[in-house]
C-alpha cells in the first residue's frame, strides 16, 4: 500500500522525500513552492533530481500540490500569473519525479451564468496544456461545498476533462473529506459511490487519494480535515475506501491537523490489514 502524508520542503525537495521516509511513508505530497504565492520558483534542479532518484531508489510515489491562491477560474489580471504558475509547478514535479500536480477545481464566478466558469476553465486548462509535454499529470481534485455546488461531483469533473483538448495529461485526485462534506461520498453510500464512478470511468483517471476525516458531518460543505481517527467519518467508511479494488493501489496521502502522522500512517495501512 502507497500511504503517506503532507510534508515540508523546509530541507529542500529531497529533504522532503527523506522526512515521508522516516515517517513510515511510501507516498507523499509537497508544496514545489511557496503556498501563498504564484511567483515563478527558479528551483535547484540537482536537489529535485536527487529527490527523484531517492524516491526510485525507495519505491515512493509523490505528488505536488498548487500554492493556495492558484485557481482553475482566475480573474483576467490573475489569468497569465496563473498559467505560468502552474507549467512552474508541472516543471518541479517532473523534475522531482511525481506523478501529478494536484489542483482544486474552479468556483462559479457568475451567479446568473453559472456555465461561464466551467468554459473558463475548459480554457484555463487548454491554455496550460498545449505548452506542456511532460509526464507529470495535472491531478483535479473535488472540492468541498454545499451538495449541488460547483466542483464537488464525478460527473463534473469526468465532463470537464473529457471537454479539454488535452484529456490524456489530465486524471483526478480524490479528497475524501471534500466528499463527504459535499454529500457525494460516505459509507452509506459508498457502493453507489463506486458505481457512478465505474459507469463514468472516473477511476481509471483517479492518480492518487487525498485521505482526510472531517471536523464536520455529511452535507456540511465545509472544508475543514480533522485527524484521521478523530472525524465525522467513520473509520468503517474509510476501510471501506482503502479497500476498495478500485483506488486500493493509489498513493493515499493524508492532509490532517496532526502531530503524529507517524501513527496515522500506520492507522491507515491497518486498513487494508484487517
Ligand atoms: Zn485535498
């Protein structure tokens, strides 16, 4: 099982890779760069490539995540600074080695017009993937709302990859939390979960799993993780997830407020243990 966690690149990327390792961890995500900014990283190419070869070296898989302020329905100012940000990102993590570069989907930017901002993204997504040949996939993940809110369920985001020009360097992250806040995932509901994604063809895009419990309940539409153990989300529900012979070969990556991620990750291969 690919499990891991959120990590700093505090000691640079291949320090990154070295703390996943001591964790435990066979899987991790990093930021390439500041996470509050879109400012182009010129990065140290020998460091990222020395992560690369440590994580062959150990069988690691990584992933990048996109700093806070990138967004898939930017503003007209922000457009240029975005794409440019993003192929930075794509750089790193080729570079680095990882599979994806995870990215939040957009957010309605017209209440009277709500498709405008699934076409802007259509071409947000365009635009940066005409200028990339890497291997790196751009990772989509679902976002947390309100049942019904844009960015929270398979169809959208099967549609929205399927409507670019360049599907093949798209796939999926799944973020469980953002799931379950929005309704569209729990152990309830798990089967019918698996289903829809299976007659979509979800989860052969899916590339790697966010896997966070939530400080809120079912339908909450809020975005807030809690401790793997110490969520709304009950364990039978992620068991099942991890499980599942759909995603059970996916790096599982937590993103929880926890000290110990130590511990966690051994939590979280019981999992599929038991
Ligand atoms: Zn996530």
């Amino acid at each position: 099982m690919f499990a891991g966690c959120h990590v700093s690149i505090r000691e640079g990327y291949l320090g990154a890779a070295k703390v996943a390792y001591q964790l435990g961890a066979n899987a991790f995500q990093y930021f390439p760069k500041n996470p509050r900014s879109l400012s182009i990283k010129d990065y140290n190419q020998q460091d990222a490539q020395l992560c690369k070869q440590f994580c062959k070296e150990y069988n690691i898989v990584s992933v990048a995540h996109t700093p806070y302020p990138t967004s898939l329905t930017p503003s007209e100012e922000k457009r240029e600074l975005t794409v440019t940000s993003l192929l930075n990102d794509l750089s790193i993590a080729e570079a680095c080695g990882s599979i994806g570069v995870v990215v939040h989907f957009g957010s309605q930017i017209d209440p009277n017009d709500p498709l405008k901002a699934y076409q802007l993204m259509i071409s947000v997504l365009n635009e940066v993937l005409k200028q990339w040949d890497g291997q790196t996939l751009l990772l989509i993940e679902n976002i947390a709302g309100k049942p019904g809110s844009m960015g929270t369920t398979i169809e959208e985001l099967v549609q929205i990859r399927n409507l670019t020009d360049y599907s093949e360097k798209i796939g999926f992250c799944f973020d469980t939390c953002h799931a379950f806040a929005s309704g569209v995932w729990d152990g309830d509901i798990h089967q019918a979960f698996i289903e829809k994604g299976l007659e979509h063809d979800y989860f052969s895009n899916v590339k790697a799993i966010h896997l966070n419990n939530s400080k809120y309940g079912l339908n909450s539409g809020k975005d807030r993780h809690a401790g793997i153990m110490a969520g709304k989300i009950k364990s039978e529900a992620l068991k099942n997830l991890v499980r599942a012979d759909e995603v059970k070969d996916l790096p599982f990556i937590l993103e929880t407020p926890t000290e110990d991620h130590g511990q966690e990750i051994k939590d979280i291969r019981s999992f599929q243990q038991e």
